[in-house]
C-alpha cells in the first residue's frame, strides 16, 4: 500500500522526506559532503516501490540545520540514531555514499542493532600517506578559503569528461554545494579527509551484511579501497562498476541502482 511522502525536520534540525510503502522494510539514504538529499532523486523511483525510503540532509546540507556540536562521524552518526528514533523506526538498511559510507559504517559500529543491511558506496578507506595528505591540504584549503575553492578540480575527478561536455549534472552538484553552511561544511570536509583512521580495523569489527560498491575510476575511494573494506567486514561483497568516476551514481544511476535493490531484496 502506497502513502502520501511526509516531510519533516526534528527537533535538532535534521530536514527528511520518507515515502514508499508503508509497512515495507525501511532503507536510509545518506548524501556525501557538499550534496545534499536530492543526489538520490534519479534513484528515487525504484526504491519506493517496494521500500519504505528515508532521504535526509547532513547536518549544515541542504535544509537540516548546522551540527549542535564540532562534527566527527560519531556526531553524524548520532543524528541519524536521534532520526530513527523520531520517526521511531527500529530496524533499517543504510546506504551511504562517499561521506555517508562512512557515517554508515560508524552506525554500524555503534548502533549495530538497528540494522539490517549495509550498502557503502564510492567511500574511502586506508589512503596510504602520499593520498591522505591531498586530502587533508584539500580540506584546510576548504576552511581558509571556502566551499567553492576545491569544486573545479572536484568536478573531473568526480565526472568522466564525456558527461562534463554533455550533461548539466554538474551545474546541479555546484547549486548543491553553494547551499552548505560554510562552516558546517569546512567542518565535515575534516571528518572526510580524518575520519577513515577510525573506521580501519576497528575492535569490534562491523557484522552486517554489506555491499560495498566504487566505481573503477574513482581516484578518492579506489577498487582497491573498496575490497579493503569488504576485507574487514564478514561475508562482504564488492561491486566495481566500470569506466566511471567518483559521482558515478549521478552518470548513470541504474548501474547503482539494480545491485542495490537485488542485494538489499535478498536480505529482506
């Protein structure tokens, strides 16, 4: 049975939209650094027909407010805790893409009881030194000179140069980021390039089933990181999807799309 979507923002500023079936299995999307929840619009479709979806802004994206605290993964992963509980939804599926692969990762680990699947997406692992350190000057350039100081080179890193020339996807990604709080931004910008130290190896490692997926050409969250990923996790599997860059998912959604629903269709 369909439902009318509702949209909300809690009590802590988090803006969100839940529509699909209701009484269907609940999957959470979460948007990677400088979007916001309209990256899974192309998506969108395929995954309320059968799935109660939650789509909700970082805090300082989009609509939702900028963090009650300095940002770090634990924060973003609290948001999503205090979201669920709002809504008073107990058991979901995350998929979380660049950034949001991460915070889903840190929900895992300290919320594992909520879940019931995993999808990590075009999300960094263990760098090595020479990457880590791009990252992190890329991040400090952000905090002293702005959101935009990073997008031109971001863009063909993140689009293969075909759909750069032919497509207005990424006039969308510059309007989403222009949206970000600065601050809020130059803050989260940190936990992206810091955040993987704490996710490598953890003590208890994470237990969910878990697709982690990349695309073969995504320089920041490479096919080697994704299997590095998959390694650390139990009975993981990987997915690289060919000739694609880092917003692979925006270039061509439906190669996302199916292997999500078929794994997720399978833990269900």
């Amino acid at each position: 049975m369909s439902s009318t979507p509702t949209h909300g923002v809690t009590e802590d500023g988090t803006a969100y939209e839940l529509v699909g079936p209701e009484n269907a299995p609940v999957i959470v999307l979460i948007h990677g650094l400088g979007l916001c929840s309209q990256l899974w619009q192309q998506h969108m479709p395929e995954f309320s027909r059968r799935y109660r979806v939650l789509n909700y802004d970082l805090y300082g994206h989009g609509d939702s407010a900028p963090p009650p605290q300095t940002a770090s993964l634990k924060v973003y992963a609290d948001q999503l805790a205090k979201l669920l509980d709002a809504l008073e939804l107990t058991k979901v599926s995350v998929v979380g893409f660049s950034i949001g692969g991460m915070i889903n990762r840190r929900f895992a680990l300290d919320y594992p009881q909520h879940l019931t699947s995993l999808v990590i997406l075009n999300s960094p692992h263990n760098r090595g030194e020479e990457l880590q350190h791009q990252v992190e000057l890329r991040a400090k350039k952000v905090k002293e000179q702005g959101a935009s100081a990073t997008m031109s080179d971001a863009l063909k890193r993140w689009f293969t140069s075909e759909y750069l020339q032919n497509s207005d996807g990424a006039n969308q990604v510059v309007a989403w980021r222009e949206q970000v709080d600065a601050e809020s931004y130059a803050q989260a910008a940190w936990v992206l390039a810091n955040g993987v130290r704490e996710l490598v190896s953890p003590n208890t490692p994470i237990s969910t089933p878990t697709l982690v997926i990349t695309c073969e050409n995504d320089s920041g969250s490479t096919p080697a990181m994704s299997h590095a990923i998959a390694n650390e996790i139990h009975g993981a599997r990987t997915l690289i999807i060919p000739r694609l860059q880092h917003l692979g998912l925006l270039e061509d959604a439906p190669l996302f799309t199916q292997p999500i629903l078929s794994f997720l269709n399978e833990q269900t």
